[in-house]
C-alpha cells in the first residue's frame, strides 16, 4: 500500500514522502527510474507492500516484476524504457448494503485482473506523428491494501512501461469499465525525478455503459491557458466542451454538465392551480439564473418545467451532490423536521384546527418538555391505517425526539426579548445585522409611484422623533450620525395587500427610527406601519412609540413584532437566498464551464463552491417552491419568491456585494484610508461590521497575494481567454437580466480581478455564516422574530379593540405564528444552522484535497492566510469579553460569535464554512 502524505512517520509502512520537487518543479529531466521510498523488494524480485496494522503484518503481492535494481528502486528497461506505477485511490460507501458488498468484491477481483478500470497516460510533450501528447495506456492490476482504520478506502496499482523520452505526464484519461460509477479520490504516478506527480480528482468516474468518453484528471499543476503544456491543450479544451453540454436533453444523474437555467420549477399547476407560480425572468421578474435540468414543460404552462418531488432527487452536475457523511447529517436533520413537522401536521389534520399558543409557558414547554400530543390524538393517529409501522414506532418514542434545545437568545435571559435596547441591538449582532441605514435625510419621502401608493411623506415628523432625542433636534442627530432607520417600506408596500388578502396573513409595511445615545447604545424611538390607502381610508400610516402606560406598552411591543416580521422575510429571502445561494449559483456554474480545472483561478474557488448547487436544489424542491415551507411559515406567503425577484431588481449590485462598499453605502462607515480595509465605523460597537472586516480583509490579502503570484506580467489579465470568458458569462448568462448595467466592475486588471474574487469568497464564506447559523440561536424563540404575523394591531374603532384591553397577551400570541407553524419554522432553522461532521472551513483544506497545487510559493500564502484567521479567531474571542462593547457583552448578552472561523458539528452559532453548503 502507498500512503501519500505531506509528512510520514516510519509507523505508515510503505510511505511515499512528499518530495519538495514536487511543489518547486526541480528535476525537470525527463530520463529517470522509478523511486518508491521505502519499497521493500523480496528475493524473487516481487515487490511487496507492507503494511503495519496493530501487531501483524499485511502484505499484498504486486503483479509487478522487478526488472532493475534490488535495492529498494525500479531502474530503466533495457529496450530503453522504464517502469511507472499509477497509484489509484477509490472510496466506497461507509455503510454498504450486503448487495452492495458482494459487488465491490466483484469489482475488487475484476480490477484485479486487469478487467475494470484503464490508465492512459498523456505527456506534456507533443507526439510528432500523432501531434498529440504522447500516451502510453495500462490497466489497474492488483490492489494494496489499507489498515482497517481506512476500511473505506480501497488502492489499486496500475503498471506502465514508459519510453525513456515521454517526458512528464500532465494528464489521464480514465475509463471505467465497470457497470457501475466509482469515487475516485486521486492518482499517484511514481517512478519521475520530479518525485511523486499528483493527480487530485475527488470526482465521480462514469461507467462506460452510461457515457463512453474517457474521464480526463488533469496534475495539480495550474496553468493559465497560455501556459498550458502543449501536449495537452487539446485536453484541456476537450474537458471544458465535455462540462458544457450541447443545452438540450434532460439530464441524467451521472452527467456533470453545468447549464443555465431560469427559476421557472418553483410552481406545481399540473397538480393544483394554486400552486402555479410566475416564471423570475425578464424586465418584470428579474432573477439569477439556476442550473439547468432539463426536465420536460407541465402540461398546463409550456413555460414551466414539470417538478420532481421529494424523495426523488433534483439534477445537478454528478460531482456536486452531498458526500456520504454530509448526507447522512442532512438525512438526520430530515428526519428531526420529519418529527416536528409531520407529526403536530397530522395531529391538526386529525383535530382539524391549528391553535395558537395560550400563554408564554405553552412556548417553554418545547424546550423543557417537548411538544406532545394529547392521548386521544396520539390514539386516532396510531389507528390511522395511512400511518405505517415506522411513525407508530417513532409515535412511541415521541416524548424525547419532539423536544427543542434552548435557543441562545433565551439562555442566557429569558425576557431580554422584551426589551428596547435588544430590539435594536439585534439590528447590528443578530441574525439579520444587514439592512439597518443611516438616516441622511429628512424629512423621509418615498419613491414609489404616489398615484399608487399615496403621498410620499412618511408619518414620522419632526416633531415625534424630537420628543425621543433628549434636546437634540433632528438636523443635529442627522449631522452628528446619531440617527438610523430600518426601512422596509418601500420594498413590502407592493405585496402588502396581496399578502393580508391571504388567509391567516397581516402585514404592513415598516419603518423603524433609532437614536444611537451618547452612552454608546442604540434605541428605537418610532415605528410607522404603513398599508396601501384605499378609496374608503386614507389612514394608511400608524405611528408608535414605546409610550409610558398600559396600553401603548403593548401597541409598541405589537408594533415591534410586525417589524421583527419584516425582517425575518427580508432576511430569508433577499439577504439569506437571493444575494447568497441564489447569486453564487451562475458563478458557480460559470466557473466549471469557462475555467479548466487546470486553472489557478478554478482552484482558488473550487473549495468555495462544494455543495451549493446541491443544497440550492433541494430549496427549489422543499422550501421556497409554491406550497413549501417558506411560503407556509413567512408572511409573504405564496408571493415570496416574487417578493425576491423585486428586491434583485431594485436592490442587488454586485459591486455593492463587497463588505466595505455595502458599509459605505448604507451609511455605516465612512472612507478613511488611515483604517484597515479603508472604511471606519461610525459605530464602533457593531460586531457583525467589525468582525465581518476582519474576515474580508484576510480573504482580500489571500486573494490579493494569490492572484499577483499568477498575474505579474503586464495584460496578463486580459490576455487571460478563459478568464474573460468566464466573467464575461457570469454577467451576460449568469445575471441575464441585469447584463446591461453599467455598474458590473470591468475585469482589466490584477485589481479587478482581486476585488472580483474576494467579493465572491465573502458572500460564499463569511456572509453566508453571518446570516444563516444564528437562525436556530435568534428564531428559535418565535416571539423574538416571528417569520409572520396573523393580525393587525386592534384599534379603537375595530371590533376586537375590546378583547385587546381585556387580555392583551392573549392577542399578542395570537397575532404570532400557530403551534404548528412554529414548531415546523423552530424545525427548519435548526436544520438550516447545523453544522456537518465534514464541514470545510475558512482557511482549511480537506486532508483529502492535500495535493490541490504543487506550487510551494502558493501554499506559503496559503499557511498564512490560515494563520491570520487564527489571529482573527483569538481577537473576536477578546472583543466579546470586553466591557466597552456593550453589544457584544453584558449580563444575559450572548456573544458575538458568528462571524468566528471554526466550529465543531452542530448548532453552534460559529464557525465560517468556505461554501454555501446548508
């Protein structure tokens, strides 16, 4: 057996150390013999991998026969060729079936004899007959076997006689004649002065039956286009045509073909016209497009694609779905929404209501009891003949798997909820610490069309939000930075009567006005609550403030949860789907199809993109489809995704996707040139901009260093075809409808290029995680953020105005969402803010992804870029201790941790994976 490892101890057994040739590219002589380090060679020539597993000795006999020397090394041939093994690691599954067992036996005995798998091996080096890279081609014969700690790891050997001037392999075809795929994990060549040459793949390899063309697995050298080795330009372009397709044909689950698509397979009319939703495309519903299907058209509208349900999967490319591990957690966390979700939906199928909660106790009781149904229930549902064996079982148990974890939020302070100062403190260290603007000018005017929508002003006068201000007068609170908004008026008043036409939907459309306090918190001083004027009323805009008695004290906590509403939708579908999943998809796709796998900056990227295209497939399928979770838990309802489709009309730029520019634009820092990054808070306590900066400027650096090391020569930029072709696709395919904006950065520089990329890996790394792993921590308590609100707040003239002073908490939990839409919301955010076992985060690599690049400058760049976010890690853990930052820090406060590098499994509320991968 050969381990390939950076650095090997004696206890490895055969261990193929890491040659510094081969990060360097010393020993560019093509003449060389074969060096297997630590390759014992038994006295009948028979070379023999011995392997250490506990106290015996394994060994496995090689087809191979020594033909030179005896001592320890295979020399040349004496026809003037020499000898070169091909290690080749495949991974099976950790769970087999018993079938599945007795076919990997066969597969291990017919690739043993030569029957399964072929090498071809291409040279860097033009053939002059053929005019192609020189090529020698073997069969895998014999297997080395690996200690049981690595049971699910399988090595095979390939042997080559090579000519003695074919020079250095650059690329291998690999063909798959098994009837079945195969997890190829990488080939080692051996037997180069160059020292051991690798060719990294964690891919899927096809099976001939289902595609006859050769898989090509190109060396971990990267290569700008111009650069590449002559011998295998050709594949090289071949490989990237392969990964495009011809844009017809409905995929199938082995293809890796990477196309574009519009979102038009979100509605079901096929199965129920109310499930029809509108195709995001167009001036009207701008969208980003997603990965193409091809599925056929529904028979009721030709332009949306027929769905596929679940359990069955959605296409995407075959190297992009979930690894074993991670689809055991996600399967996990399936089945825990399975348990939360299915069981209380049968319950109030059975009892035909779903109630709301009574008192504060019946939301307790989730986390200290768990959430169980009444005998009666329990008893109609095992009846149930529709209901199989496993929910019975599952019904049995049900007292420990229908209980919820403590939220963070709750831990520490039970009521901190309640309170003013957390209202506004989640507005810049909560879940959705991204939308909150300075106040630049006043007084506060709308844009949209006042024929539509009445007068612009807004409600919030002078005089109001004076009254909060401690003898400040508006201009001075707006001159000294003082004064800051939440507005989503403008954004929500469109949909505000459609949404609150919609049964058990009450919504308006919110402004929110904070004083930033000479002590260094925020507090909110106004709320306006807006909805569309109507022929009949023209008060369409409720103020409120927290008010000083009885009554006001529970409009204005009313008024904050209709805000908290707001920001929950915005937050899931604008700041969470839309400018993370759904704008990374096309540069994702682009990337594979415009940018070779050779390319230095496909490798840059590749550990950002693994598991986005599969997790955004299944949302299509289960959660912002029509009748899917997000449209049955938040107040947007049916209109959610055309809510989104809005917003990227109106509000997305890519050039404000970069932190700093996005600071700058809302108003929260300002250019200074003295400062890190270049930006300076104007508020220092705001720990998701101050740690978020942190984080941006280490991925800047690494970009920055990384792209100079590749870029030094002048037009090296823009002489770069694959480079241009991929930017160029991500604007004019990618973000179709948006191609023709003049704001798109120009992609002529190094500078360019950096900026570009470090935008990219932010959104992908720690954006996504500043939005998305606090959902469980932050929404797992519903009255904190209720995702929707299922009244108005009573007023004197409404009928329910009465029962409102009678028993006010009464009609606040009824105004939140039910049981059952809270237990399926709590369910799915706490999947949504589980960590895998297999997460890859900022700053590391997959030990299986060790040999990414042999460049050694590279990976110095790269130490260091991981040793900077440890820095950044032990800083963030100083800031939260620190009495100063009272929005990080205090009694019951929790701290501030999403924006923390590392984590372990789980719902933890930290850690930045490099990917969108949940």
């Amino acid at each position: 057996m050969f381990t390939v490892k950076p650095d090997c101890s004696s206890k490895a057994g055969i261990a193929v150390r890491r040659s510094p040739a081969a990060f360097s590219g010393a020993g560019k002589s093509r003449r060389s013999r074969l060096r297997v380090p630590e390759l014992r060679v038994n006295g009948k020539g028979s070379v023999r991998a011995v392997i250490s597993s506990g106290d015996k000795a394994l060994e496995a006999a090689s087809p191979l026969e020594s033909k030179g020397e005896s001592n320890g090394s295979l020399g040349s041939l004496g026809g003037g060729g020499i000898e070169v093994r091909a290690v080749v690691t495949v991974r099976k599954k950790m769970k087999e079936t018993l079938t599945e067992k007795m076919e990997d036996q066969w597969e291990f005995f017919v690739n043993g004899f030569g029957q399964g798998i072929i090498i071809q091996l291409i040279s860097e080096e033009i053939d002059p007959v053929s005019n192609s890279g020189k090529s020698v081609e073997s069969s895998v014969r014999g297997w080395l076997t690996r200690p049981l700690t690595n049971s699910h790891i399988v090595e095979y050997a390939a042997n080559f006689t090579v000519p003695s001037d074919f020079g250095c392999p650059g690329a291998i075809l690999i063909t798959n004649l098994h009837s079945k795929e195969f997890y190829l994990l990488e080939i080692v060549i051996h037997g180069f002065d160059e020292g051991p040459i690798f060719f990294p793949a964690s891919t899927w390899i096809h099976s001939r039956k289902d595609n006859p063309e050769s898989r090509i697995i190109f060396k971990n050298q990267a290569s700008l286009p111009s650069q590449t080795p002559p011998g295998i330009k050709d594949l090289r372009r071949e490989d990237l045509l392969s990964i495009r397709g011809n844009g017809k044909g409905e995929r199938k689950p082995h293809d890796r073909i990477y196309d574009y698509d519009v979102y038009n397979d979100l509605g079901n009319p096929d199965k129920d016209e109310d499930l029809a939703r509108p195709v995001l495309v167009g001036e009207e519903r701008p969208y980003p497009r997603r990965c193409r299907t091809g599925r056929p058209p529904t028979k009721s509208d030709p332009f949306s694609e027929s769905r596929i349900e679940k359990p069955h999967p959605v296409y995407v490319p075959r190297d992009e779905t979930f690894e074993e591990i991670k689809q055991n957690t996600f399967s996990a966390g399936r089945m825990k929404a399975m348990l939360h979700n299915l069981i209380p939906s049968i319950a109030a199928t059975m009892s035909s209501s779903d109630i709301p909660f009574k008192c504060f106790s019946d939301i307790d009781k989730l986390y200290n009891d768990g959430f169980l149904l009444k005998d009666e229930e329990h008893k109609d549902i095992l009846e149930n003949p529709l209901v199989g064996k496993m929910m019975k079982q599952v019904m049995s148990i049900g007292q420990t798997l229908l209980k919820y974890e403590t939220p963070a939020i709750i831990k520490r302070d039970r009521f901190a909820w309640l309170r003013d100062n957390e209202f506004a403190r989640q507005t810049l260290a909560g879940l959705n610490p991204v939308n909150i603007e300075i106040l630049k000018e006043f007084p506060i005017l709308s844009k949209l069309d006042p024929a539509v929508y009445g007068p612009p002003e807004s409600a919030l006068t002078k005089e109001l939000i004076e009254q909060e201000l401690n003898g400040l007068c508006v201009e001075e609170a707006i001159e000294d930075k003082r004064l800051f908004i939440l507005d989503y008026h403008d954004m929500l008043l469109p949909f505000i009567k459609k949404i609150n036409a919609l049964p058990g939907r009450k919504s308006y459309a919110s402004r929110t006005i904070f004083f930033y306090t000479k002590t260094g918190f925020l507090r909110p001083v106004a709320i306006e609550l807006s909805l569309p004027p109507t022929p009949s009323s023209l008060r369409n805009k409720l103020v409120y403030t927290h008010g000083h008695y009885a009554t006001t004290h529970w409009t204005w906590k009313l008024a904050k949860a209709h805000v908290c509403s707001n920001d929950a939708g915005v937050h899931q579908l604008v700041n969470h789907w839309l400018k993370t999943h759904a704008s990374m998809e096309p540069y994702i796709i682009a990337t594979h199809r415009q940018l070779s796998s050779m390319h230095p900056i496909y490798k840059l990227l590749h550990p950002h993109m693994r598991y986005t295209l599969e997790i955004n497939a299944l949302a299509r399928q289960s959660l912002i489809n029509g009748g899917g979770i997000i449209e049955a838990s938040f107040s947007p309802g049916k209109y959610a995704m055309e809510l989104s489709s809005a917003a990227y009309k109106s509000l997305w730029r890519f050039d404000m996707e970069a932190l700093p520019a996005d600071l700058i634009r809302r108003g929260m820092a300002v250019e200074d040139s003295s400062m890190p990054c270049g930006v300076k808070l104007v508020i220092e306590d705001y720990p998701y901009a101050a740690d978020g900066l942190l984080i941006w400027s280490a991925i800047q650096e690494w970009v920055e260093s990384y792209v100079e090391h590749f870029y030094s020569e002048p037009n090296s930029v823009t002489s770069d075809l694959e480079l241009q072709a991929w930017w160029n696709e991500i604007k004019n395919k990618g973000h179709y409808d948006k191609r023709n904006e003049p704001w798109w950065p120009k992609l002529n520089t190094k500078e360019d290029l950096s900026g570009i990329l470090s935008t990219m890996i932010w959104i992908a790394s720690g954006q996504h995680a500043a939005i998305n792993f606090g959902q469980y921590p932050f929404g797992g308590y519903m009255p904190n953020r209720p995702t929707l609100m299922r009244r108005l707040i009573p007023q004197e003239n409404d009928p329910d105005y009465e029962k409102f002073i009678m028993n006010p908490q009464h009609t606040f939990l009824s105004s939140l969402p039910t049981q059952l839409q809270a237990t399926k919301i709590m369910a799915v955010q706490d999947t949504l803010s589980t960590h895998s076992p297999d997460e890859e985060y900022l700053g590391q690599v997959n030990p299986l992804h060790n040999h990414w690049i042999n460049d050694h400058e590279v990976l110095k760049l790269f130490d260091r870029f991981s040793a900077r976010l440890e820095e950044i890690e032990e800083i963030i853990h100083q800031r939260n201790k620190s009495n100063h930052l009272k929005n990080r820090s205090g009694a019951g406060i929790p701290p501030y941790e999403l924006l923390l590098p590392t984590s372990g499994p789980g719902v933890t509320g930290r850690g930045i994976p490099n990917s969108i991968s949940i």
